[in-house]
C-alpha cells in the first residue's frame, strides 16, 4: 500500500466502529475485540466490563 493509498483507507469512516469508539470513550471503557479485552483484563487482573447503573437491589 502506497502513501496516498493509505492516506485514502484513513479517511474512510467506519460509522459502526465510530460509534463503538465514541461510546466506550464515554463511559471509560475499552474499545476492542472479546478476546483483546479478555488479555487486557488477565495482564490487569480487574474486570473492565461495564457494570449496570446505581445500587443493587435488595435480595438480589
């Protein structure tokens, strides 16, 4: 791939991954694949999945 051939893939947008992107961006979490996470998350040793909003409910 030459210069301009790569400067042409880096202006492509990819709207689905864009919008993975600026979600995780967001909320503080890491953008990648299942098994990139799961390596990053072993070399950490902490979970980095997103858990549910506010307190746990009672009995639960």
């Amino acid at each position: 791939m030459d210069t301009e051939e790569w400067k042409q893939y880096l202006k492509e947008v990819d709207e689905e991954a864009d919008k993975e992107v600026r979600l995780k961006t967001k909320r503080g979490l890491v953008a990648g694949t299942e098994a990139f996470i799961k390596k990053l998350e072993k070399r950490l040793k902490r979970s980095l999945k997103c858990l549910g909003h506010g307190r746990p409910k009672k009995g639960s």
